[in-house]
C-alpha cells in the first residue's frame, strides 16, 4: 500500500516536470506561430527596404535594419577585443589575488547593471558629457559596456573547453605562455567561441531599452539614411518597434509593429541556428586538422 | 641569433601580459565610472533640489513639476511585478531545470534545449508587443478592465526570467556528484523522493541563487513590462490596476525632461536606486554562495 503511494507520487511528480517543460516548449512555438501569423502578411521587400514615415501609412524599416546591423558591428569591433583579453588573461594568467577577485566582482557587478541604467550612464557620459549626441558610436560604446561580462564568460568558457594537455605540450617543447595561448588554446577554442559571439549578436541586434537614449528614436531621410558615419542619430530595428507603438503618429502602426517584431524573432533565430551551425563546423575544421 | 629570439619572445610576452591586465582593468574602471556618475547624478535631488529621501522613498505623489518627488509608485510597482514573476515562473524555471538535469533523455534536452536559448534571444520590445497584442486584449474581454497593469506586466515578466531561471537550476542540479543520487537510489528511494529530499536539499543553494538572479532580471527591465503597464503614476489597488514600475518610469519620462530639472534628478534617483538593487542582490549571490561552500 505505501510502496503503490510512493510509486504514484513518483509517477504524479515525473508527470508534472514533463509537463512543466514541455508547456515551456509549446508556448515558445505558439507564439513564434502567433507573430508570424501576425507579421507574415506586413512583410514585403518594400517594408523590409522601404523608407519609414513619420505621419503616414506605408512607410517601410529599410534604415532600421541598417542601423541594427551596423551598431552591431560597431559593438562587436569593441566588445570582441576586449572580451577576449579579458576572458584569456582570467582563465589563463591570473592567480588568485586581489586583482582577479575585484575584475571579477565588477563584471558580476556590471552584468546585473538593468539596460535602461546603462542606457541613462551611455547618455550621461557618451551623449552629453562627451558631446556626442544621440549617435551610433554613443550607441555602440553603451551597448559594449552591457555586453562585456557575457562576453568575457563565453571567453573562458571557451578557453576552459580546451584540454590541459595541449598545454602542457606546447610549453614542453619550448613555447611561451603568449604563444601558447595565441597559437594553441585560442585556435583550438575557435568553435565555441564563435557559437558565443554569434549568439551574443543577437541579443545586441534585439537590444533596445540601452539604446533609446543614446543612439535616440530618429533616421535620416532618402540616401542620409545610409550613412557611414557613426556620429548620427540612428534608431534600429528593435527601437523603432518601441517608439513606433509609444510615441509615432502614423496610422498603420500594428502593421509596422507586427512586421517589426516578426523581423527581430526570424533575426533571433536565424543567429541562433548560425551559431550552432558555424560552431560546430569550426570545431570539426580544427579537430580534423590537428 | 636565438638569444635575440628569447629576448623578442620575452619581449612579446610582457607585452601580452600589460594588455590582457588592462583590458581586464576596464572592467574595474567601467563599474567605478558608472557608479561614480549615477551617484552623483543620482544625489542631486536631495543635495541641488533639497528633497528628502524619506518623500523620494515613501512619497505616493509624483508630480515633478510642482515639487512633489515621491517615487512610492514605482517601487512598489517594480516590486509588486517581480514578486509576481517570481511567484509564478520561479517555482516553474525551477521545475524545468530540475527535469533538464535529472529526467530528460539526452535526445529530448537536445530538442528542448535550443528552444530555451530562442526565449533568452527574443528581444524584450517583442514580449512587449505580445504582450500588447495578446495578452492585454485577453485580459481585456475577460475582465472588463483596459487589460494594461500588474496582471499583464506580471505574467510578461515570468515569461521573460524562464530561461535565466532554467539554465541556473539546471547547473546547480548537475553540480551534486552522483554519489548521492547512487546512494538515495540504492536505499530503495524512487526517482522523486531522491530528487525532492536528497539533490533538491544538496543544491539548495545553487536554486537560490537561480531564483535571486531570476529577480534581477525582472526588476532591470524596462520596455516589456512598460509597453502593457498603463503607465500611471499612482499607487495601484488591485491586480488590474494600471500602475508604473521604476524601469518604465524613467523610459516613459527620460526623453522630455530637461538637463538639470528636477524631473531629470528624480528620474537618475530612480535609476541610482534600480543599480543599488541590483548590486545588492550581487552582494546576496555571494553570501549564499559563500555559506554554501
């Protein structure tokens, strides 16, 4: 009697975690079925490259996704060097000590930092003490300060992946500790580091409460909206959908807003499959050659 | 010829060395700059406009213009939506990590798995428009209220701190050495009794901090929850209220105030307060961790 009890309440409990994950599961793809629903009928090659308008129906996200993908790219070219050192010199040179503990303690510290506060410290510094405006490069500054701490975690998460051994081999016949980690550990750590950075990108692609009062709500008009310069005004994609909704006068804001948020969901999964393929191709480029 | 080589080698290596410290030098100067800069921007309303703290904190009127600067709304607005998101997709972010680490075959976590990493990726303006688009309408025709407030923005945010609270519990799962599984499984227990009062209670503290950083994440955001709160600025009374959060306050507020006003000081005491939260559930992570080891 106590044994069948206990047998139900383990099949009971088992039945409920199943079922916890997999309503997670369902209601992922309920609603990526709900925005492309929505979204799918807004989407054309006029809206995806199309101008935007600021009081009325039609207008398109052509400038937007322009703005999203260069700030990513600006953000990466800073976020990138950086993290890398940081994540090599944390998982390959520091010893224990002061130093490593308070690098340590501040990109816990800085990871926790609510995005809109960073939006609001970008502003401060970038914006207004700096005297840079509402820019890409305000933008891409605040978002690299955001971004850092994951970075940095997929550094040594990476640099952990790579067996001692290859270590130890290339300092045995004579390699410094730099060129160890140059040549040896960063190549061999190529695939998830990359899988990280792609992955990363998307978040910087979708980011947007860090970058409403930084890189600001506005888009140039005709060909000043392909700028090069990174000191403009330059919403993307993912503030557009915001301000659009919060703030713009056009009439046709659920279309552009269905359009948009579809636009920023296919972008999130596009990364993610990148990522995962690009990864592994990596890591069998690398593990076939060596 | 190779006495040059070891000298450049040397060389390269001291150079290598200066870099990587100063790169992970930025990280200690980042954090010192923006606490420096929130806190002394973030102080003006007492130190410039000669606000108390006691009205920023415990003031339910927030009407900057004619002086009143009492943030009270939005605390408990920031609260009331995180305890809720906690209350809801805490004990559920929970339950999935608990099945990711110690029931789901290999094949069906590698199935799943991606799915978790989609929900992480999704931008937060779209769990707004969802929100904006599905949510508040349902609420809408089954209650009667506008379908903006604490229900919407609540259920928005336990969606949006799943993931966060997922992947850290299935960590802190994975971390408890099979011994202890072994040994619970061979004393005759079943699979739920092992995991409910032999690796639950082991990484206890793991899930806590699953759950605390769980909360970190819904009390810093900002677009989703302000997209389908209401935005009001009064002290909500139920569930269906709309009300307004620290977060969405400042996004709503932020573009029209002028440097320097008052507005503007009350809005960075807002955000010098959010980055005090967060830095203190940082400082709370460690306690636990450190109790635990």
């Amino acid at each position: 009697m106590i044994q069948a009890r206990r047998r139900f309440t383990d099949a009971f409990a088992s039945g409920a975690l199943w079922g916890a994950a997999c309503f997670v599961v369902l209601m992922l793809a309920a609603l990526v079925g709900y925005l492309i629903y929505l979204g799918g009928s807004a989407i054309s090659w006029h809206f995806l490259t199309g101008m935007s308008s600021e009081m009325n129906a039609g207008g398109g996200v052509g400038p937007q996704i322009y703005n999203s993908f260069y700030i990513l790219i600006l953000t990466l070219v800073f976020t990138v060097p950086v993290s890398l050192a940081a994540g090599i010199y944390l998982q390959e040179y520091a010893a224990t000590g002061w130093f490593r503990s308070a690098v340590q303690f501040s990109a816990e510290s800085l990871a926790t930092v609510p995005s809109i506060v960073m939006g609001l410290f970008g502003l401060l510094v970038f914006v207004q003490t700096l005297r840079w405006g509402f820019s890409a490069l305000a933008g891409a500054l605040t978002l690299t300060v955001l971004n850092l701490p994951a970075l940095t975690r997929v550094t040594q998460e990476a640099l952990a992946s790579v067996p001692g051994t290859l270590r130890e081999a290339s300092m045995a016949v004579g390699g410094t500790k730099w060129q160890t980690v140059l040549r040896i550990v960063l190549p061999s750590s190529i695939g998830p580091l990359t899988t990280g950075i792609v992955l990363i990108s998307g978040r910087i692609f979708g980011e947007t409460a860090a970058l409403i009062y930084t890189a600001g709500t506005s888009v140039a008009h005709g060909r000043a909206a392909y700028d090069l310069s990174p000191l403009r005004p330059a919403e993307t994609l993912a503030v557009h959908l915001w301000y659009t909704h919060s703030e713009a006068l056009i009439p046709d804001v659920t279309r552009i807003g269905n359009g948009s948020a579809l636009v920023l969901l296919m972008m999130v999964l596009i990364f993610n499959v990148v990522a995962r393929v690009v990864g592994r191709a990596l890591t069998m480029h690398i593990t076939r050659k060596a | 010829m190779i006495a040059g080589n070891a000298n450049n080698a040397h060389r390269n290596e001291s150079v290598a060395l200066a870099l990587l410290k100063s790169a992970s030098a930025f990280f200690i100067v980042s954090i010192v700059v923006l606490l420096g800069y929130l806190t002394f921007e973030g102080t003006k309303l007492f130190t410039v406009d000669h606000k108390s703290i006691f009205e920023f904190l415990f003031s339910p009127t927030f009407s900057p213009d004619t002086g009143q600067v009492g943030a009270a709304p939005f605390i408990l607005g920031s609260l009331f939506v995180t305890g809720f998101a906690i209350a809801v997709g805490g004990p559920f972010g929970l339950a999935v990590g608990v099945f990711f680490s110690e029931l789901a075959p290999p094949r069906v976590a590698a199935a799943m798995k991606p799915a978790i990493e989609v929900l992480v990726g999704i931008p937060s303006v779209v769990y707004g428009w969802l929100g904006l688009t599905l949510l508040v309408p349902l609420i809408r025709n089954m209650t009667g209220s506008t379908g903006f407030g604490l229900l919407s923005a609540g259920i928005v945010l336990s969606l949006m701190i799943l993931p966060t609270v997922i992947s850290l519990a299935e960590d802190a799962m994975r971390v408890v050495p099979n011994s202890l599984r072994e040994g619970s499984l061979a004393l005759g227990a079943t699979r739920w009794e092992t995991i409910s009062r032999v690796l639950v209670p082991a990484a206890r503290s793991g899930l806590a901090v699953a759950v605390i950083l769980g909360i970190a994440r819904a009390i810093g955001e900002a677009l989703a929850i302000q997209m389908v709160l209401g935005n009001s600025p009064t002290i909500p009374h139920g569930l269906l209220n709309a009300a307004s959060a620290l977060t969405s306050e400042i996004v709503m507020d932020m573009g029209g105030a002028i440097q320097g006003s008052v507005t503007q000081h009350a809005l960075f005491s807002m955000a010098l307060l959010l980055l005090l939260i967060a830095m203190s559930l940082i400082v709370l992570v460690k306690f636990v961790v450190r109790r635990a080891t």
